[in-house]
C-alpha cells in the first residue's frame, strides 16, 4: 500500500505514516520551489523513491496533489 498525504474536510493536508517519512517538495527547488509548507509534502520513504524513479502511479498521486495545491493557492489569492 502507499502512503500518500490526505486531504481533511477543513482543507488541511494529514500526514501519512507508516514510520519511515521523507519531506517531498511539490515544486523542486530547482525549479522555484520553496521550502514553505504549501510546497511541502510528507510521503513515505518508499514513495519518495518511487516518485524519483519516475513511476507513473506515484507521479500521477503527487502531480494531482500538486494540482489541488495550485488550484487552493490560486482561490486564496483572488
């Protein structure tokens, strides 16, 4: 099973734990990212990897959460 973050009905991301986490960044920092905790994800470290390596389930998960986040930061700013 993967672990990925979780969204509650307040808006607010809920970690994920299986006991093993890594911090993924939403937007790299190479690419403007920042370490601001809306650009901020925790994941399991067998995510994170995954992630990395490219695997089509673990990038389509975290390219939607990026997504949402995108769409949530656009709503607040206007």
């Amino acid at each position: 099973m993967f672990h990925v973050p979780q969204t509650n009905k307040f808006g607010l991301r809920l970690p994920c734990s299986n006991g093993n986490l890594a911090i993924h960044h939403l937007v790299f920092v190479s690419k403007g990212g920042t370490d601001h905790e809306t650009n901020l994800i925790t994941v399991s470290k067998e995510v994170h990897k995954l992630y990395h390596q490219g695997d089509p389930i673990i990038v389509e998960m975290v390219h939607k959460l990026l997504e949402e986040q995108w769409n949530e930061k656009m709503v607040v700013d206007f």
